[in-house]
C-alpha cells in the first residue's frame, strides 16, 4: 500500500518539477506497494528475462550531454538540477520533428478532472512531436478495474499506461498477448534514432522485458529507497533536540518529544523506515522479497530483521508516541498534513514530500523547515539497505498497431523524454509560456490553466534519466540528491533486482495477508507470534514451492544485478 502519500495525487516523473504556483498534495511515485510485477517468457504466464537473452533485446546505452546537471548522479540517486535557465539558453534535444502527423489514442491514469482535448496544452504537444495524441484519461483510483475491463476486451486503445501497482490479477499474462514487441525499433544500436530513449538507463529499460521481449517504455527511477524519514528541522532546532541516529535514541527521543496535552505526537506510522533501519529485504515489490544468502534463497518473512522491525514499530506504539489517526489507522495523505500543522515531528513518506510540504509552507509558515535524516542501522552503525526497482510505471503500444504508429509512438517518447534544460523539457513539463506558465524572477510560474492542464499526460509517454529538478527551492534539489547519495552507498541490489517477474497464479495472492498483519501487530491487536504462525502456514502452503520457482528463475536466467 501507500505509505504517506497525499490522496488525490498522481504518480508522475513531473512530481520532480518546481513551480511556486503548484503547491499542492505531494505526488506519490515510485511508492512501496505489495504486488507482484508483471513479467514472463514468450508463450508462458510466469517468469522473468535476463542475463545473456536479456542483452540481446535491450537498447544500447548512450548518455545524453546535451545538459550537465548540477549534482551529477551517484550510488543510483537520481540527478539534481538546482536552477532555473533562461528561455534563450535553453538547448536542443531534438533538432527534427519525427512525428508523422498520425493519431494515437492513449489510455492513462488520472487523478482529478481530465482537461478539455483541445487545450492550447495539448495542440502545442501535438504540433512539437508530430503526433495527434488523443487522451483517454481514467479515474486513477479505479484504474485496474478500468484496466483490467480493456485488457480482456478486443478493443485496446494504441497506447496503454500500466503502473507497477496494478500488474496483479490476469494483467501480466494480458500484457504479453495484446501489447507489441519494440525490439525490432529499440534493440541494440536501433535506439540511436531516438537519442533521449537511448540516454534512459539499461535497468530501466531491463523492467520493460515483459514475455521475452521489449514491450514497454519504462518511466525510470532511482534505485535508492524512495521512502525517507523526514522531520520538522525547524521544531528539532527550537526545542534543543538532537537527531537520532539508532532505534533506541529514537524511541527515548519520541517519548520526550510527545505532548499529547498540546496535540503533538513525536511520530506518524513509521513501519515503512523500519524496514530500512533494520534491513528487511526490499518491500516495494514481491521479487525483491527473495535474495540469496549463504547459498539459501530467502523470503523478507522468514528473516529475524522483519521480526525485529515490527516489534521496534509496536514499542513506538504502545509508548503512545504515535499519532492518534495513525494508530486509528488514518495513515496515507493525512499523514503529511499532520506533519506540516506541527501534529506529528516526525513521518516517512516519498521523499517529493520534502519540495511538496516547503513549497506549500513558503506561503503560510515562513519558519517552517524540515529535511530527512540519513537511515540507520539496527545497532546506530551504518544501515543495510536494498535497492527498489528502477522503474515502476511502463507504456505499451497495442499489437494491432501498425508500424507507422508504433514508430510515432517512439517519437512522441524521445521529444518526451528530453532532458531538463531543453526547449522540449519545457513544453512537455510547463506547456506554453504565458498560458500555461509564467517567468517571474527567472523561474517558471504556472498558471492555474498549466496546473489544470499540465499533468498526468505526457508525463507517461517518455521520461529522462531520474532526475530532481527545484530550481524554486534548490536547498530542496540538494538535499534530496545528497541524502540519496548518502543512502545508495549502503544500498545493495538483490538478487531479482530490475527484474520483471510474474508468479505463477497459484502462488500470485499467496502474501497478500501479511500488510493487514503487520498492522495489526504494530497496532497491539496481534502478536509477533501471530506472525511466526503466518510464515509457517505461508511455507507449506506454497511458500516453499515459489522458492524452488524462485530458485529456478535464478538458475536458469541468472540475475539482472
């Protein structure tokens, strides 16, 4: 599920884009969500992709130079952009239109109220890539039903985006029998004619291997755990407290910051930190639940670290240092507002969190401030973390399509995915200037058309290399890189790292019991040996046997990492 993530908002690669107009909910990208990721091998419902078989269907690999950000990448973070350039230096990433002038239509998630398909929006995009997109926007909320409905139609629109989260169920094996193979277009040195696609890094490209072959165009991501501990800097600093930096400074910490007489609580739900304080194994998709260790493949429920990392987050509970709608199970987007009104000190959430909660204040607390601290280890000594998947959000192209289409499709994907610092960056994630946005002190403004019109689009049908871009906020650019930077360097990569499985149907729901669990055992309402019992009913009644299908993927395909 979503931990801390604001309702109401989309996931989007544009959370990453600054604009002191758009202070709304922070985008929830890339979040932790407990389901299996789709994945198979041609003419089978289960498996994976990699290896040498892997190598042969993915694009080569060319970094684009066309900007040097500010804070190069590093240890998988993303990279940081911390000012804003001037419309005359902004440079050019594609010199000539590749668009034919053809259709496509694109079904896509959106949260909120669609804009009008004639936007000026809309028209510039469709006039800048040669291509006439129509949209057809679905209610994000409901959108696996919506999803799940088209695929097992006969009438699938051109174009279909497919979040992460939503490949459960018979989407995966869907995948492989309505959407197009792209290898004849995108393998090897044929990506070069699309020279933003060919600069997306291989591990993302490595997640859009569905069913033995290149299917969809992955929105990249980095690799480092995007659910951060975040805490108000400003109330740390007003009431002499000291960052901890171990589970028990913490809880000594959160004991003595709680005033429940003055509505404030030390924390909000923080299970999903604990996991990276104690070093559970990834929780962002059921793959990375498994890794080799002594020779022995083993699931994140089976180790003494998830153990551990529930009774630390019950002790936070039962301490009463925990917001009350948290403890009454209000978590999500609350989570955040009770943070910024000073309710909670500390939450763990997305780290675009950070830019959306100071964006927000700047207008309504001017002594307002926060920022993350670095995770620790189970001791206070350095952490074990591992690394999430480096994409999570993918666009197919119907096999019905022809190839002039799936060609346009390519081309509205490399103007997309253009670069921060290119004239296409700005169309793709500002619109056009003086309707959609504003410059005002250098910095882009969006109007409240561009804030209606410009999202949950584009977004989806191309993206650069992870980047952060806050050219309003650039403390906020440089903290969020830096605090990735720290963290990837203890940051290790699974066994099933950038790998796109599907688990065979017998076993797909086999887990599904085990969040509803973990809550009810930080709650109090459950016992850590409620847990021990569920993973002992999990082993014999499949768990066992996804290991050796786990185990055979490994032997068979080796991994990705």
């Amino acid at each position: 599920m979503t931990p801390n993530s604001a309702t109401s908002a989309a996931p989007s690669r544009r959370s990453f884009l600054a604009s002191t107009a758009v202070a709304a909910a922070v985008v929830a990208g890339g979040v932790p969500l407990l389901s299996a990721c789709g994945g198979s091998q041609e003419g089978r419902k289960e498996g994976t992709t990699s290896g040498k078989d892997a190598q042969k269907i993915l694009p080569t690999f060319v970094a684009s130079t066309v900007v040097e950000p500010d804070i190069p990448a590093k240890n998988g973070s993303a990279a940081g952009f911390s000012k804003a350039i001037a419309t005359a230096d902004l440079k050019t990433s594609v010199p000539k239109k590749l668009g034919s002038g053809g259709a496509l239509k694109v079904m896509a998630p959106f949260w909120g109220t669609p804009p009008k398909g004639d936007n000026p929006y809309y028209t510039a995009m469709n006039e800048a890539t040669g291509v006439k997109v129509t949209w057809q926007n679905q209610d994000g909320v409901t959108y696996d039903q919506k999803l799940g409905a088209v695929l097992a139609s006969s009438d699938i629109p051109d174009v279909v985006v497919v979040p992460g989260w939503n490949l459960m169920g018979k989407i995966p094996s869907a995948i492989n029998a309505k959407f197009a193979d792209l290898g004849p277009y995108l393998s090897g040195d044929k990506v070069k004619e699309y020279p933003n696609l060919a600069a997306v890094p291989s591990e993302a490209w490595q997640r859009g291997i569905f069913g033995g072959q290149l299917r969809a165009v992955p929105m990249p991501a980095p690799y480092v755990t995007d659910i951060a501990p975040m805490y108000r800097k400003d109330i740390f600093e007003k009431k002499g407290y000291s960052v901890p930096t171990s589970p028990d400074e913490f809880l000594s910490w959160a004991k003595e910051a709680t005033d429940a007489r003055s509505k404030v609580w030390a924390c909000d739900d923080m299970k999903w930190s604990a996991w990276n304080f104690f070093g559970v194994l990834g929780a962002s998709d059921k793959a990375l639940w498994w890794n080799m260790v002594d020779g022995k493949l083993v699931n994140r429920v089976e180790t003494e670290e998830y153990l551990e990392a529930l009774e630390w987050t019950r002790k936070l509970y039962a301490a009463d240092v925990v917001h009350p709608d948290a403890v009454s199970g209000k978590a999500g987007g609350d989570a955040r507002n009770r943070f910024t009104a000073g309710q909670s000190l500390v939450f763990n959430g997305n780290i675009s969190a950070w830019w959306g909660s100071v964006s927000e204040q700047a207008t309504q607390n001017s002594d307002f401030d926060m920022a993350a601290f670095d995770i620790f280890g189970a001791d206070g000594g350095d952490p074990t973390l591992y690394a999430v998947q480096p994409a999570n959000i993918f666009t197919f192209v119907s096999k019905k399509a022809s190839a002039q289409q799936i060609k346009d499709f390519l081309a509205l994907c490399n103007y997309c995915a253009a670069p921060y610092g290119t004239k296409e960056f700005m169309l793709t994630a500002y619109g056009v200037e003086g309707t959609d946005y504003d410059v005002k002190k250098g910095l882009p403004v969006k109007t409240t058309a561009g804030v209606n019109e410009v999202n949950g689009a584009y977004d989806y049908t191309g993206n650069p290399a992870a980047y952060v871009a806050y050219p309003d906020f650039p403390e906020v650019t440089k903290g969020i890189v830096e605090w990735q930077q720290r963290m990837g360097a203890f940051t290790k990569k699974t066994s099933f790292f950038g790998l796109t499985v599907t688990e065979p149907n017998r076993w797909a729901n086999l887990a599904d019991n085990f969040e509803q669990l973990e809550d009810d055992v930080v709650r109090g309402r459950k016992k850590i040996s409620d847990v021990q019992q569920a993973v002992s009913d999990w082993k014999s009644k499949g768990g066992d046997g996804l290991r050796d299908w786990y185990k055979k993927l490994l032997d068979d395909n080796g991994s990705a990492s």
